[in-house]
C-alpha cells in the first residue's frame, strides 16, 4: 500500500494527493490513521483541525520533542482542547495524534488516540471549513503552495488589486466575522507597510494559533536614534515571572530603506502548549498601548488607542470582566450589606451596561480613616494573562502588616475608568485623602490621581520599574547599567543625582533614548533620593510589596472560587490582626538600656514599631556628634559612625519648638525617629520624645487616637470621619460579644444602656 501524503494550506484548505492525482472533495472527510504522511507539522496540524471542525471538537499543540544531536524539533503532539485540568473547562481527554519527522523530512502519524470522554458537537454544526475556489494548476507530484503569491491574493480579495511588491497591507485584511480572510504563517522575506501593520500581523497569528504576543528588544539608529529593528516575542519568552518558560519563538522585523518593514529572523517553535485556536479579536491591548507610546515618543494619551486604518482613534469602552461575574458578586454583595451595615459597593454604568466594581466592608472603611495616609493600589493581576482584572486597596495599619482598603474590578485601564475607581473609593472612605499613592506608571493612573488626589505623591510600583529596567538595559553594555544602579541608589543630593545622569548619557550617546528621558522626567515618582522625603511609611523602595492576598485571590481565581476564597483570605489576615492587637495591649517588650525615652516609647508604641525605634536608639551609641554651627536657637550637629567617616548626616536642632531634622529623612519616610537625631537629643539631654514625633498611628491605641490629641492635627471632615467609623466599630465589637449568649446580651445591652444616659 503506498503511503498516502496529505498537503494541507495554512489558509485552511487541505487536498489529498494519491500517486499524483488530485482526489475529490470527498476525500477531505478522511480520518487520521498512523502512517499518514504530511510535508511538515504545520500541514499535520492545520489537518487535524480540519478533522476537529467536522468532528465536532477542538485542538491544541501539545508537547513537542527535540534532537539531542542539533536540538531540533523530532515529533509533536496535537490534541483535544479538553486535554488536561490546567483550566475548569478541560477534562483530562486523551484524544491526540503524534506526528514524528522522518529523515526524508517528512512528517508521519506514529501515535494516535481517537476516543473522547466528553460530548462532542454536531457534525457541520460550525465547524466545517469554507472551501475557497482555487486556480487550476499543473500537474505536479504534490501541490505547491507559494505563500508569497498568497499574501498578494489577500490583497486582491479584499481590494480587488494586488498590494504593492507583496506587502502585506495589514489595515485592509478583514478580522472577525463569516467572511474574514484566514491569515498566512510569518516567513522570512514577509514585507509590512509600517511596523504598527507587522505588530497587529503578528498579534493576529498568534491569536490563531493559540499563544499571546509581547513587544521585546529594540534597536536603534546609532545616527539620529530611530527605530531600525526590533521584535515580538512569545509572552511566556524569558524567566522573569513564574508564568513564563524562556520560549523562544519570535518574529524580527526589520526597516529597509523605502520606509517597509521586513521579517528577517523568525522561531515558531513554542517549549509549551498553546492555547485553543479563536477566531482573532481586535483587542487594544497593553502591549499595544505600550508600542503605540515607542512609536509616538510617549506622546500618545493611554486612553487613546485602537489602530484602525493606521489612525488613533477614541478606543471604544469595552470591559474586560465577563457578564457572568455581575449577578454573582451584586448577590455577594446584598448579603454582605444585610450583614454589616457599613458595607459599601458601587457599579459603574455605561450606556446600560455594568463595567467597573467597587466594594469595601465596614472594617476596611474604619482600617482607612486609621491608616488611609498611605495606599497602595494593587493591579499585579497585570503581570500575566488573567480571567479577571481583580485590583486592591492596601494600607499598613500600626504593626506593619497591610490592611485592606477595599477591592475592585476594573474594566479596563483607560484614564476614565481609574478617575470612577478613585472617585468611588474617595467616596466611600467619607473623603479621606491620602498623603502618597503607589500605583503603576502607566499614563491613565498618572493622569487619574493627579485629577482626583491633587497633591497626592504618586511613587511608581517597583514591580513595573524593574520590567521596564530588564527590557530597556539588557541591551546596553554591563558597564552602563552598573553606573545606572550606581546613580539610582548612591546619589545623595539632587545635584549629585542631576550631574550623574547626565554625565552617564552623554558617556554613552543615550541623549535621543525616548524611555531614559521619560525616566528622568518622572524621576521624583521612583528615584530613592526623591521618595525619601515623603511619607510611605517605612514601605521599602525598590522592593515589590506583596499582594494582601498572595496567591488565594488574584487575577486567575475562577468565579465559582471567587468568593469563598476572599473571604477566606480576608479572614485570615484579620485574625493576624487581631492577634497583633493582643499581644500589644497584653504583653511587654524588653527594655536595653533603660532610658526615658526608651520606656516612654516602650508604653506607646506597638511591638513592631517599637523594634524599630529600640535598634536606632541602640545603634545611636555608635555615633559621634559634633556642633558644627550655632546661631540663636539654631544649631547644626555633624553625626557620624565611629571608625566610618563615609557614613554620617546633617542634624538641625530648633529649640523654639524642639523641631529636628535629619538628611537621612528617615522621620519624614517612616514616621520614627532616626539613631542620628537620637544621637544628638542625648547630647541635648532632652530624656522623652516631643510629641509631635510620635504619629498616633503607630501607638497601641491607634484605634482610638482621638484620645491622644489627633483632633488637632486633622481636619473637620476627617476628625469626623474618624468619630463616626470608631464609634461604629467599637459597636460592631459590642453586638459580636453579645449575641454569642443571652447572659452576653443582657450585659452587652445594658452597658450600651447605661453608656446612652450619660450622651442624652
């Protein structure tokens, strides 16, 4: 029997070739049967999607193998896309075929599975491929397929013309819909108009095929710094994050001298299993927001975005949360109001239709008129491909743990959507306003803080700077980025800072370097020298703060997990709080050196605060102090480390007010005083902390701060804030301890009773 070669089109169209002569139509209901023979993988898996179609299933690329000898690819895998659990919809099916290349370079069946164990669709129902008239060809041994040919007849079917020297015209290529135009495989030699057509190519194919698209290396002109090559890479390319495996498929594109693009380098190897094929949606992603921005300089407002015949254009307001998630999380969220009467949530709506969430119990809304002076705005979920947008609220209550500050859903990252999401919380919060905000760089969070929280200090999540940092330095020469970091974190003036940099650019002829100039321009939202004098406090800078949920709750969680596993989790930080709280009203910590203002703090501080002031007071012994200028009241001390003359600081002392100040800012970042103004109220024999040093959010009773005086310090709308959600929680407290017995509730009543005489 001879073996029968199956040459399947890329654009969907397979032709059984039988000793030379082309067979009819009906032969493309074949099955899959070992032995059968195809020109490459490609043909052998476009094949068995034909199959799939008919049948009533779908497929995906599974594992492949490589040579030992040369590290090519020997045989791979194709199979049902329910194969596995990696997903809730998958169900572990063990259909497949196994396609192993031989030396004549073919590619043949030598393992097949063809059983189900789930119901597969009607047959024709959807699944069969339109057949598209082709021209007669000449009788050959098998059928060629020219894909330069091909990419000109795309332009011909849509235009009824022939694009220009076969480049592919991107912007008129049908997408979506019954009649859309099957894309052909990236080759070498593969012309675009502009890199903008090659990206959305790109993107398109691998929506195809089963994989998503990240923007990778660039190149620039050593002469006036444009753009001369660069490429698009796999998203689970490199090893910086968990999700990603180091692929190493890719497409390189490169300009010519008429202005086009050409793909010069291409990988479609994957070192992983691709996703289900879907027909491509046009989906203004953030990788295309970011390309838009290379290309443009920066100039283009994120907001801004849909690539549609080559111009910006006002992006539509889809939403990226499924409809399913609305009825689940407003029930959710009617039992939880039921429950607690300071439960808050909002939906936005937009012409009838629900986008963004926000919600936040009474506990997170109390949590922030404590510790609403510092938030983080949580949207790690963005780090890898997520079913939901699932973002967060965080705050560091007087342990230094985080705190929710509630939780949202966002539809989309436009500046209009986070501008509803900070409004909305601001709201909810009674109109607590925060001191300083760590959020990511992108434009529209810049652009939404800067309208609702003016005066606000945005600092940048070092999670996103440490991205951009490995792709935009992993070009340049080790010696640049050692002298980088140097620079970040060494410079102690901003002078320093200024004369640094701009020495470093001009050392490399990095003037022209659109993403150095936008890093310099914001260098007050992450540079350590400018975050040091604001408020944070103590977050670390340049580390990446963690998820209040870690990995319970996040961007992958699925629906029906959803709930119970917030919950869960919200429960479990709680109890830490509260276990926290215990320990500092019940138990004591040591004292080392049994000064005043050691056990001062040691009665007003919470353990984990006063920690931190113990080791400054115990390192403060290792300094030396020397008045350096006195004039009046004012007198400046130099502090620095006995035996280390590179460490010391600049303390200034008013003795007006007993105000102090240190260069090391660690008051002004922290909120606790720094070894180096310690060192010199010593010399001063001041023996107890002025108040205004110490923040009432990190006492004991910082739940009650109220009592030590912050009335103040805040304004009328905040003091009475603060009032109402203190007054509210401690009630929720009593209704907690009462309901568990009716000895409880009697006691719990009549305290409350009693405690009403006396307001009326």
């Amino acid at each position: 029997m001879n073996p029968m070669v199956v040459n399947a089109f890329p654009v969907g169209i397979v032709h059984v070739i039988n000793s030379g002569n082309v067979e009819s139509e009906g032969d493309l209901r074949m099955e899959p049967s070992m032995g059968l023979e195809f020109n490459s993988s490609d043909e052998a898996r476009d094949f068995y999607g034909l199959y799939a179609m008919r049948v009533g299933f779908k497929i995906r690329t599974g594992q492949l193998y490589r040579s030992r000898r040369d590290g090519s690819v020997s045989s791979r895998r194709f199979v049902c896309s329910k194969e596995g659990f990696q997903l809730n919809s998958r169900t572990g099916c063990p259909a497949f075929i196994r396609v192993q290349r031989r030396d004549s370079g073919k590619w043949v069946i030598d393992q097949i599975q063809k059983d189900h164990n789930h119901e597969l669709g009607l047959e024709g129902e959807n699944n069969s491929p339109v057949l598209q008239q082709k021209p007669p060809v000449a009788p050959k041994s098998l059928v060629e397929v020219l894909r330069r040919p091909k990419v000109k007849l795309l332009g011909q079917i849509e235009n009824g013309g022939s694009s220009p020297s076969g480049i592919i015209n991107f912007k008129r290529q049908k997408r979506g819909g019954d009649g859309r135009q099957p894309l052909p495989e990236p080759y070498t030699g593969l012309e675009f108009n502009t890199a903008n057509e090659a990206y959305e190519y790109y993107q398109s194919y691998a929506e195809s095929v089963g994989f998503r698209v990240r923007i990778g290396q660039l190149f620039r002109s050593k002469n006036d710094g444009s753009i001369t090559s660069r490429r698009f890479v796999c998203s689970k390319e490199g090893f910086q994050h968990p999700s990603r495996v180091g692929c190493g498929a890719f497409m390189r594109i490169k300009k010519k001298d008429l202005g086009s693009w050409m793909v010069d380098r291409l990988n479609k190897d994957h070192n992983h299993d691709l996703g289900e094929q879907t027909v491509y949606v046009n989906k203004f992603s953030t990788a295309s927001k970011k390309f838009i921005e290379e290309e443009t300089n920066g100039m283009v407002s994120m907001d801004l975005g849909e690539m549609n015949t080559g111009k910006l254009i006002k992006r539509s307001r889809e939403s990226k949360i499924g409809t399913e998630w609305y009825p689940v999380l407003l029930e959710y969220f009617q039992t939880r109001q039921a429950e607690d009467t300071g439960f808050f949530y909002s939906v936005e709506v937009d012409n009838g239709s629900c986008r963004s969430v926000f919600w936040a119990d009474g506990r997170s809304r109390y949590s922030c008129s404590q510790f609403g002076d510092v938030v983080i705005l949580d949207t790690s979920y963005r780090k890898s491909n997520y079913v939901v947008p699932f973002a967060t609220f965080v705050g560091v209550n007087h342990h230094k743990q985080l705190v929710l500050l509630g939780s949202a859903l966002i539809a989309n990252e436009s500046k209009e959507c986070f501008t509803w999401l900070f409004q909305t919380w601001f709201k909810a919060m009674s109109c607590c306003r925060p001191k300083s905000i760590i959020a990511d760089q992108d434009m529209a969070i810049q652009q939404a803080i800067t309208e609702v929280f003016p005066g606000a200090h945005h600092r940048f999540s070092s999670w996103q700077i440490r991205a951009k940092e490995r792709e935009n330095l992993r070009s340049m020469p080790i010696e640049f980025r050692y002298e980088y970091e140097k620079c970040i974190y060494e410079s102690q003036t901003t002078v320093e800072f200024n004369t640094t940099w701009n020495s470093l650019v001009s050392k490399y002829n990095l003037k022209g370097n659109a993403w150095l100039q936008q890093m310099y321009d914001k260098r007050e939202s992450w540079v350590p020298l400018y975050l040091r004098g604001k408020f944070f406090a103590g977050i670390p800078i340049g580390e990446t703060v963690e998820s209040f949920f870690g990995t319970q709750v996040n961007g992958q969680t699925p629906l029906r997990e959803f709930i119970p596993r917030y919950e869960q989790g919200l429960e479990q930080c709680r109890e830490d709080e509260r276990k926290e709280d215990f320990n500092s009203f019940n138990l004591q910590s040591f004292s080392q050196t049994k000064e005043a203002i050691e056990e001062q703090c040691r009665r007003l501080y919470t353990f984990t605060i006063f920690k931190i002031f113990q080791d400054e007071l115990l390192q403060s012994y290792s300094y030396i102090g020397i008045k350096t200028y006195e004039e009046g009241t004012i007198c400046r001390y130099l502090v620095r480390r006995s035996g280390n003359e590179n460490d010391k600081h600049a303390v200034t002392f008013s003795a007006v007010n007993l105000s102090v100040n240190c260069s090391c800012q660690m008051f002004e970042f922290e909120g606790v005083l720094c070894r180096h103004v310690l060192k010199v109220f010593k010399l001063l024999n001041i023996r107890e902390l002025p108040s205004q040093y110490i923040l009432p959010r990190w006492l004991r009773n910082a739940e009650y701060r109220i009592l030590c005086g912050a009335e103040s310090r805040v304004s009328s709308q905040e003091l009475k804030a603060f009032m109402i959600w203190s007054l509210r929680e401690t009630a929720c407290k009593y209704v907690e301890c009462g309901t568990t017995s009716v000895e409880k509730y009697k006691l719990a009543y009549e305290i409350m009773r009693e405690g009403g005489k006396r307001l009326y």
